[in-house]
C-alpha cells in the first residue's frame, strides 16, 4: 500500500470519524447506533494504540476542515478493507471509542440514524443500497448523492453544536504519528 508521508503540514487538526456501532438506548431514550467524535479521540490513552495513532494519521491527511469521514471511507481508501492490517484493528479502536463516549471520557455527537441513512454511512462513497417501496412495488436505488446529503446533515448539525466549542477528545492523549519531513527530521 502507498501512502503520502504524514506530517503537520498536510495533517488536518478538526476532522471527525463517523462510525455506526451496534445501537444502544441511554437511560431508555432514542436508539444511538451512530457516533460523531473528533479526530483527536483516537488518541485517547484508552483507545486501543498503535492502532488509535495509525487510524489518526490515515484519517486526518490531506483532509478539509471540519470534515467527517466515515469509517467505512477509511475503508474504502485502504483497499476495500484489506490494508486495514497494516494500519490497525478498526474493530477494537470503534469498540473502545463507544466506551470512551458512554463513560463520558470524551465529547461526541451520538446520532440515531434511520436504517436508510445509516446503511448509506456504512458502505463507501460509490455505493449503492437498495430498499424496497411497497407502496410502489418497486425497489429504489440511494447513492453516492444521498450518502452526500446524509454526511451534509450531519454536518450541519455538528457545526452547529461545536461553533463555540469543539468536541473535546478526552485527556492525556498520545502524540500523533511522527514521519520522517522533507528535510529527514521529524514532523511533530
């Protein structure tokens, strides 16, 4: 797999992970089976590390600000999921983030997202997924222009909970991933 060097010039700071979990209900309230944190979260001491380090660095090069990435984009990017090894376990990294947000050792945007809009944030960005419509007796088709809309309402919705003040990640987190910078010496 290549992949660009990581450095602070082309690390973006405020990008956020998307990822759906299994649902739960928090003191029998709405269903949240999909969560919003910040970047930075991956960091945290009590995410599963190196991996939480590796999966930061993928998910914050090169991006825009403010960006939210789902994990199934990370997925996409590292080959449809087979590099994941490479980077680290996604699996315990998202099990150990939703443990992190429940106990409250982090900020996060706990979402529960309708079945259509949670299975479009679940697959890739070229994705199609497929429901049926009784009344119309026929299937329709959602895509990459639904999965866009779907990420814009979040997006929205997190601007709004964090202008004046963003997701706080948790204490004592690690440092990011250091790589070699142009000049040989290390970025931090």
């Amino acid at each position: 797999m290549t992949k660009p060097k990581s450095s602070e010039a082309n690390r973006t700071p405020d990008v956020y992970l998307l990822l759906a979990h299994e649902a739960y209900f928090p003191g029998g309230a709405q269903e949240i089976n999909t969560t919003v944190v910040a970047a930075a979260s991956l960091l945290h001491p009590q995410v599963r590390q190196p991996d939480g380090v590796r999966i930061h660095d993928l998910l914050t090069r090169g991006r825009r600000p403010g960006e939210i990435i789902p994990l199934a984009t990370l997925t996409h990017e590292l080959g449809g999921g087979a590099d994941w090894p490479e980077v680290g376990d996604w699996e315990y990294v998202t099990t150990d983030l939703v443990q992190l947000v429940r106990a409250g050792r982090c900020d996060a945007l706990s979402l529960g997202l309708p079945e259509i809009a949670r299975a479009l944030v679940c697959n890739g960005p070229h994705s199609h997924v497929r429901a049926y419509d009784a009344a119309a007796d026929d299937f329709i088709v959602y895509g990459s222009a639904e999965r866009a809309a779907v990420l814009a309402e979040v997006g929205a919705f997190l601007a709004s909970l964090v202008t004046e003040q963003d997701l706080w990640p948790g204490d004592g987190l690690l440092a990011p991933l250091a790589r070699p910078s142009r000049t040989g010496q290390e970025a931090r």
